[in-house]
C-alpha cells in the first residue's frame, strides 16, 4: 500500500473518532476483527495502519479475543483488543461508511 492509502485511512478513524468524542462515546468497535490470527476489516481489507495502545494486542482473555475497539481510558484513540461480546453488552450505536 502507498501512503497516501494508509494516510486515508488515518483520516477516516479520525473523522470516526471525532464524531464519537462529539456524540459523548466513550468505547466502541472499530470494525476491526482477528481471523486466523490475522487482523482484518470488516470489509476483508488487511490490517495497515493501526493506533494499537501499547502492549497490544495481547489477547489478554482467551482465543475469543477477536474485535478491536476504541477505549478512552487513555484519551487517545488508541485500540484495544477484547472478546466481542463484552463489547455489545452496553448499546453504543454505529457508524457505517458507503461509496457516494
């Protein structure tokens, strides 16, 4: 991928981020999965650019750590790694993209 792909990409998270922070979320799903131990799009898009906080992710819980999300305990927008389920057990809306 050139740059210029992955610094789209940048953009689009934050654009995401911004609206979130705006709309007072404060945890939500990136739409980014684990597969076959492989981070991937929602879309089938490889995993190239991530804003992973440190130390992970460390698939901290079991082999259902599968979903990648945004927490601001750290404020930065920086990505963690959870079961899927925790995520969905508190409803926090959803942000979908479509070609114009």
């Amino acid at each position: 991928f050139d740059q210029s792909t992955v610094a789209n990409f940048g953009s689009e998270l934050n654009f995401i981020n911004t609206f979130a922070v705006s709309r007072g979320v404060s945890r939500y799903w990136i739409g980014l999965n684990r597969q076959f131990n492989q981070w991937v799009w929602t879309n089938g898009s490889p995993l190239i650019f991530s804003n992973w906080r440190p130390s992970q992710p460390d698939g901290c819980c079991g082999s259902n750590v599968t979903c990648a999300f945004v927490n601001y305990a750290n404020f930065n927008a920086q990505w963690d790694d959870a079961a899927c389920g925790d995520l969905f057990t508190t409803p926090q809306g959803f942000m979908c993209k479509r070609p114009l």
